[in-house]
C-alpha cells in the first residue's frame, strides 16, 4: 500500500533521542505560559469589555463595542506582527532596547493572543449577560446596590456560569492559536515539532506528535472546564445540562 | 443508529489510515519522470525572498538564478519525453522543502538548499551548483565582526536552516531567536530586535543590496560552515538524477552556466558576487566527461 505515493519507514524514536524529547517539553511549557498568560489577561479584558457593551450608558456601550470590533476583525497573524512589530516602534529607544533583552517575542505573543480572545471573549460574556431577563439587573438595583455593584455581585456571577461552554471553546482555541506564535520566533510547541521535522526530515513522526499533544493539552482543558460547570452550576438555574444523564 | 454508522466510519478510516502506515516500505512508487509525463507538470519548489537564487522582483515576477538552471532542466525533460511540459513553481521554505518533496507536491527542489550528508539520508542531492559559507549580517560599525564574538548576543537565522543547527549546537552562549521565513528576520534586525542575522553569506548579499539603504548594513566574520548548494530531489530515482546533472554539466561545459550566473551575480547583476578561483576550478571539474 501507498502512503502520500512513496515509501516511507516510520521512526518514532526521533521523538525523544538527541535531545529531542526535552525540545518538546520546553515547546508545550512554552505553550502553557503564553496560552494561560494569554487566558487570563483575555477573560479580564473580556469581562470589562463585555460588561461594558450591556451597561445602561450610551457611551460606555460605544467604547465597548469599539474594542470589540476593532480587535475581532484584525487577523490574529496580523495583530502578531502589529504587536511585534509594529507597536514598539512609536516606543522610545531604551524602552525598545528594554524589551529586546527582555523576551519581546514572547510578550508580543502575549499581547497579540490576549486583546485578540478578549475581544471574542467580550461577546461571549455579553450573549452570557444578555441572556439574564432584565428583571434581575431591575431588582438588583432596586436593593440598593449601584449598577458596578449589580453587575459584580449578581449579573456577571449568573453569566459566568451560563457561558462555560463556549467559554471552553474560545479557551481551546486560544490554546490552538498560541501556534501561530512561531511565526515571531516563540519556540512554542508548533515551533518545536517543526524543528525537529527539520533536523530529521521526519515530518509524519513530528507532526503526528505535535497534533496528538494538542489534542491531549485540550481535552485536559475540556474536562476540567466541564468540572468547573458541575461544581459552580446554579441549582434550578442551569442544572439542565444534568438532564441530558436521565 | 446515525451515530453508530458514523462511528464504524471513523473507525474504519482510522484502520485504513493505520494500515497505509503500516505498509509503507513496500511500495514501488512510480518514478519521477513517470509522474511528469503522466500529468504533464514539472513542479519545482524554489524561494521567493531570497534573491537572487529564487525571489519576487519589482515587476511582481518569479525570476532568480536558480529558476533560470531549473529552465534549463524543464527544456532536457521536455526533449527526454519528447512532449511539451507545463513549468510550475511552488513557494518552498527550508522547513517545508523535504515534506514538500516526500509528498509529491513537488518534483525538484532548486533554490537554496545546502547538501548535507544527514540531508542524503532523506533526499538526493545533484552536483554542487553554488558554493557559499555561513556569515553574520549587522549593522555597520556593530562591535560583532564574527562568530567569535556572538556569546550573549541575539542572533536571528531561519528555521530549519544549516547555520541555525550549528549556531545552536557550536555556539550555545549565543541567543537564538529563530524566524520561519527570511524578511520577518530581517525587519527584526533592522529594527534592533537582533543583533546579527546568520545565513550564508550570498543570501546576505541579497538581503544587504535589496535593503532600503545598503550602505547601512556590514557582512561580518570568515564562513564558519561550508554551504555546497544543491537541487534535491526524492531518494533513489537515478534516471530523474542523471537528467538534472546533466544538464548542469552541459551548462557549465557549455558556457550557459556562466551567462547566467554573470546575469545574477555580474556587476550590473541582481547581487554582484564574482566568482572566485577555486570555485570555478570546483564547478568545471565537477564535470565528467562525455
């Protein structure tokens, strides 16, 4: 039989000999750091930004719908080489030459990945509030409580929980995308199956590798997300999801 | 019952993935120069930023040293099959070259590409038709005029290329910071991001006279590796082989070899780089007789 029309000896080994297997290690650690760094600064900037696109002030809903739009309709590639780039230009040389010695790539990776899933993030967050009658933000203020006050003790508890799931789904594919970091010199995970495709030629050992770690890092992330959703959920609220067990 | 089916569909794809896996090795796949008469297309994988062997000039077109001895090839192969034959080129990079070739996308890899004795492991090389070394690229009156001197610098150079491999296992003090294609390297250096950008000394060259302000920019330090390039092509294919060097030995012998290279490298050339002695005494003797 014909595998891509030519013969071809597999050779797993090449995965773990010549240094290779710490190669990978420090690719997916890489991979971990940026994507959590990316995850956490994204669900900040998507809660602020989400929030603001319900709030009950015209202006604030403009500035969060700005954000939103400005940063969801660039290519994260090209938000990558703005971030890189393009941003530490307008900085003043020192501060340039600061960050040069100080894992620029990496940060811009950072920046780029964060602004790009909080935008994304924002309208995740949003759909969450929105899905809340306004009866509830109605009766929440009528406590007393300030629209800020509202929206931190009622309204975005009650969101958080109802958006896990396509939470997860924007978390796995901020994980996905970190890949695209190699293309500003991160040696993330992407980065390191390539290199070793290209010292050994071996590009189905490499590759296969790199594809089944993915899988593994994300239905890790999956699972514990969906432990998250059973431990938080709100009983009568959105105890449905248990439904689906009888 | 949907599920079920679509589930024995997986399961069944997986298996025949599996079993293609498994019984490679045995396979007799058709030649090269079987494949190109079948479909009619010669595909060549090339650069398109790395002038002058393979890059996009000002008028938006294809066009280098090594497309120009790739012609020449395309011309023998039409001759051998006796039928006219459509000339592709595909963008090819240094991590994507030998998996681009293992696949079938494309026939012939003629662009930069250093043979390398690990390198004939996976594929077959022709006869040298360029001969360069390892150098740094930096800005001028940089205190870096070497290898010697990159300890705690941050020195950039291409995935998957040579002088990355030896930067990073002869050179461990040095900081690498490695780009998948030439130009984002090269803006990196240009905005200080680096110190030194490491390749072989004529794609510096290029680099250097393509630059917005060539005068700005050094090429510092003795080769530090030995650079023959080659045109690769898939492993145990001696027929497809002996076309491609022949040709290249009837372009040195006959003197198409050096109009080119004078097109490219001459003074009003693309990169002005003269050839040096021991190098042409190399190139003419690579030519078996008749």
């Amino acid at each position: 039989m014909l595998f891509f029309g030519l013969a071809y000896e597999l050779r797993w080994s090449v995965l773990w000999t010549e240094g290779h297997g710490g190669w990978i290690l420090e690719g997916i650690l890489t991979t971990l750091k940026l994507s959590a760094l990316g995850w956490i600064i994204a669900c900040l900037l998507g809660m602020l930004f989400g929030a603001m696109r319900t709030a009950p002030v015209r202006i604030v809903r403009w500035a969060g719908a700005a954000y939103v739009e400005c940063f969801r309709n660039v290519p994260l590639l090209v938000w990558l080489f703005f971030w890189y780039f393009g941003a530490p230009q307008v900085l003043p040389q020192s501060a340039q030459e600061w960050l040069n010695r100080h894992g620029a790539e990496f940060w811009s990776a950072v920046a780029g990945l964060s602004v790009y899933h909080g935008a994304r993030m924002a309208e995740v967050i949003r759909a969450g509030i929105q899905s809340i009658p306004r009866t509830q933000f109605e009766a929440a203020v009528s406590t007393g409580l300030s629209v800020v006050e509202a929206y931190r003790y009622v309204i975005l508890p009650i969101a958080l929980r109802l958006i896990i799931p396509p939470a997860t789904n924007e978390s796995l594919n901020l994980l996905k995308n970190s890949s695209l970091a190699l293309t500003i010199g991160v040696a993330e995970l992407t980065f390191m199956t390539r290199q070793i495709e290209t010292y050994t030629a071996r590009a189905f050992e490499a590759l296969t590798a790199g594809t089944l770690i993915y899988l593994v890092l994300c239905l890790g992330i999956a699972s514990v997300m969906g432990q998250v959703e059973r431990s938080f959920r709100i009983p009568g609220l959105i105890a449905r999801v248990g439904g689906a067990e009888h | 019952m949907v599920c079920r089916r679509s589930m024995r569909g997986v399961v069944l794809l997986w298996v025949t993935l599996g079993l293609s896996v498994w019984g490679v090795g045995h396979a007799s796949a058709e030649t090269t120069l079987e494949k190109i008469g079948r479909t009619g297309v010669f595909t060549v994988g090339t650069r398109t930023a790395s002038p002058p062997f393979g890059f996009i000039n000002k008028q938006n077109e294809w066009v280098g040293f090594s497309i120009d001895l790739v012609k020449l090839v395309h011309a023998t192969i039409e001759k051998k099959l006796g039928k006219s034959i459509k000339f592709e080129l595909k963008e090819s990079t240094p991590a994507t070259r030998i998996p681009l070739l293992s696949s079938g996308a494309v026939d012939l890899i003629a662009g930069t590409m250093t043979d390398t004795r690990s390198r004939r492991d996976s594929v077959d090389f022709s006869l040298t038709f360029f001969a360069t070394g390892a150098q740094l690229l930096v800005k001028k009156g940089s205190p870096i005029r070497g290898v010697k001197d990159i300890a705690g610098k941050r020195i950039g150079a291409q995935q998957g290329s040579t002088n990355e491999r030896i930067i990073r296992e002869k050179y461990p003090q040095a900081q690498l910071v490695v780009f998948p294609d030439q130009p984002a390297a090269f803006t990196a250096l240009a905005q200080g991001k680096l110190d030194a950008y490491t390749n072989d000394g004529i794609q510096l060259a290029g680099l250097k006279a393509k630059a917005p302000n060539p005068g700005g920019w050094e090429i510092v330090g003795e080769f530090y590796s030995y650079e023959p390039y080659g045109m690769a092509m898939r492993k145990n294919d001696s027929d497809f082989r002996a076309i491609v060097n022949n040709t290249l030995m009837e372009a040195i012998e006959g003197g198409e070899y050096f109009t080119l290279y004078d097109k490219w490298f001459g003074l009003k050339g693309e990169v002005p780089y003269p050839m040096s002695e021991p190098v042409l005494a190399f190139l003419l003797m690579q030519v078996v007789p008749k």
